[in-house]
C-alpha cells in the first residue's frame, strides 16, 4: 500500500508542474501523514543528514571544472580532436560528436552539462552542411548518455555515497570499457543512418592543422588520463580527484590557453554554484523521501514483490530494468538513483548478484530515461540549443535508443563485459 501511495503521489505532484526538490518534500510530507508520524524537524534533519555527506564534495569540483571546460576552450579542443581523428569518412560531423561524447564523458561526467557543450558547438556546424536538425539533435542526445557510466561520473559519486561499502573508485572502473563499447554501437549506427539519409561531408585539415589540432588538444586529452590513473593507483581519492580536475581545468584555461580571465573565473564560480545547489537540494531531498521509504517499509515490500525471482537472477535483472527504464521516462536520474538505489540494493544482494555490476546496470538504464519522453532532459537541453522540434528529435533518435538498449541488455545477459574489464583495471584476475 505504501508503495503505491508513494509513486503516486510522486507522479501526481510532476504531472502538475511542481519543481522536482518540491514533489520529494511532498512526498515526504505524504508519507509522514500516512505513517502518522507528525514533527516538524524529521524532514529538515534527514535533509541535513543526506547533503552532509563527504563523498558528495566531490560533485561541486566536477561541476566547477565542467564549467571551466566548457567556457574556457577545452570543448572546442575536444571536438577539434575528434574531427581530426575520423573527419575524412563520409559523416565525420556525426562520427566526430560521438568520439567527442566519450572524450566529454570523461571530462565532465555530465549528460546535460555534455550535451549543452557539444550541442552548441556542433549543432550549427551539423545544420550548415546539411544535416537534418532532428537527425544531428539526435546524435548529440544519444551520445551524451555516456557521461552517467564513464568516469569521472557524477551519478557514479551519488550511488557511492548512497549505498554504503560501495567504492567510488571500482564503480568509476567498471563503467569505462562498457562506455567505451556503447560509443562503438552509435558509431555503428550512424554508419548506416549517414547512407540512409545520404550525408556525403567529409572534414579534412591541412598537416599544419593536424599539428596545431594535436598540441592543442594534448591538455584536454590529458585530463581524464591523469584522473582516472590518479584515482586507481591511489594517488588521491576520488573527491580529491575532484579538487584535482577543477585546479587542472583552471591552469589550462587561463594559463595555457589563455581564454579565461580571472574576472571570468567569478562568472563560472557562480554559475557553478547554482548548478550545484540544485543538484544537492535534490540529494537533500530525496534521502528525507528515503528516510520515510525506510520507516513505511518499502523496500520489505519491493522485497516481497520480486522475491519469487530471487532464485533466478536474470529474471530478477530484467524485471528491475524494466521498471527502471519506465520509472526513468518519468523522473530524472538523480532523484531515482538517490530514492531506488536503497530499495533494490538488499534484493540483488540476497540474489548474489555483484553490487558493481547492479550499479552499472542501474545507473545505464536510468541514463537512457535522460533521452526518452515525457521527462528526457537532455532531449529538452538539445531542442532549446538547436532550435529543433520535439517530435523531429524523437523521430530521429529512435534507432540511437533502439540500440542503447540492446546493450544494456547485451552487459545484463553477459556480465563479464564489464566485470573483467574492472578486474583487469583494479589489478585483480
């Protein structure tokens, strides 16, 4: 019963416009009523309780240096780099955003932050040769699912710090190889769609160009390369790795490339502020909801639900997908992971099934809700930026998603595609 006085008023509350911090406070507040557990300081403490939380420090760095990136001429390196990698083949625009959302993912770790970047830099370079906005729209949402898998990944940072005995740094290593392979899959994809809808642009640059490309691009390239190595050799932790890129970003930006003032820095510090707040009003909000979904025993109840599966893990794997990806088309990935990462942990941990490999799973498949309707952000971030129609995009993306979701399902029936990757990474067998 508390399960579905909880969804529902959740959805009640979005279908009728309230901001997404407000509906978790409703429904804390719903719940409370329901449990009969009325004072006034349970909300505000759990709140407090959920933000004050030290591998969250993490999430400010990220977003400062994503900022810094993105303002300070990092990203126009990035895609710079990509063109030059694979701007010849017939499509090199299409291929080039795809190769420039994995280099991106591991910069910025952001799907809409990544799709903000790439899609104001590429998505009138797409229109002016001919693309259709919908289809280059498209490509740029698709690709920027992989910010949420391939470290350094914010969403990685929140499900760390909200599943305890979970390390940070094994669940950065084992979303980078599947990262990778899904990137290989739209590449794929946009092979066929560039002969269906008959694009023929090629990019080429002089071998002066290619020189100035490669220095150029070397700092960029660099970062998640430091990073990741840093984070798995235990040079810093991974919130430290956070201080670490935001100093990083700094240093090429206003040093190296010398596109960023120190009076801009005060601009992107702000800006970063208030991207930030809102993340963590969210974190701070839905633990108050976890907290009232512990006390209604919710999760006993999703337990009770699923435990027919629990002898048959692949089932019980696919039924939680399922319910992700429908409960991702309408609830963004924050929120879910915050509020259903406490719920199915304990099932899968009765099942046996590895918590890394859960957590890849878990974090993909609420990473693909970020690109289908009703509630897709970055679907809305690529149609603002591009000026292109809702519908257009939607159209567009469908084989994008298709194949998406044909990995996910590839990683689920075949675990070892991400398990020994992270063996190998971490240094184990």
């Amino acid at each position: 019963m508390e399960l579905f006085i909880f969804l529902g008023s959740l959805f009640f509350f979005m279908l009728i416009g309230v901001p997404l911090a407000i509906v978790l406070v409703l429904c804390s507040i719903v719940l409370m009523w329901h449990s009969g557990m009325w004072d006034a300081m349970i909300i505000p403490g759990s709140m407090l309780d959920g933000a004050n939380n030290y591998p969250l420090m993490a999430i400010p760095f990220f977003v400062f240096a994503g900022e810094i990136m993105a303002e300070g001429g990092l990203s126009k390196r990035v895609v710079q780099l990509a063109q030059l990698m694979i701007g010849r083949v017939r499509g090199g625009l299409g291929y080039a955003a795809i190769i420039a959302s994995i280099i991106f993912a591991g910069l910025m770790g952001s799907s809409v932050g990544e799709a903000a970047a790439l899609g104001g830099l590429l998505l009138p370079m797409m229109k002016e040769v001919g693309y259709h906005p919908g289809r280059a729209g498209a490509v740029i949402a698709s690709g920027a699912i992989l910010g949420p898998i391939i470290p350094p990944s914010t969403n990685f940072i929140l499900l760390g710090a909200t599943v305890s005995g979970l390390s940070i740094t094994k669940l950065f290593m084992i979303g980078l190889v599947p990262g990778i392979l899904i990137g290989l899959a739209l590449m794929v994809v946009w092979f066929f769609v560039v002969r269906k809808d008959g694009y023929n642009e090629t990019i080429r640059f002089t071998k002066q160009e290619a020189i100035k490309i490669l220095i150029d691009s070397t700092p960029a390239f660099m970062m998640p390369v430091l990073l990741l190595g840093g984070i798995r050799f235990g040079i810093f932790t991974p919130t430290e790795g956070g201080a670490f890129a935001a100093i990083y970003a700094i240093l090429v930006c206003v040093l190296y490339y010398r596109e960023l003032s120190f009076r801009d820095l005060l601009r992107v510090s702000a800006r970063a502020a208030r991207t930030t707040s809102v993340v963590m009003l969210i974190v701070a909000t839905a633990t108050a909801v976890g907290w009232f979904i512990t006390i209604a025993q919710i999760p006993n109840q999703m337990t009770a639900l699923f435990s027919p599966l629990i002898d048959s893990p692949i089932l019980l794997l696919i039924s939680i997908n399922i319910f992700l990806f429908l409960i991702g088309m309408v609830v963004d990935l924050t929120p879910n992971i915050l509020i259903f990462a406490p719920v199915f942990y304990p099932l899968i941990q009765q099942a046996g099934i590895d918590p890394y490999y859960f957590g890849l799973l878990f974090v993909l498949n609420l990473g693909i809700g970020v690109i289908t309707p009703p509630v897709g952000t970055v679907l809305y971030v690529v149609c603002g930026i591009g000026h292109i129609k809702f519908a257009d995009l939607i159209v567009k993306l469908i084989p994008f998603v298709l194949v998406e979701t044909i990995m996910l399902f590839l990683l689920l029936f075949f675990p070892k595609l991400s398990l020994v990757p992270m063996n190998w990474l971490m240094g184990g067998n």
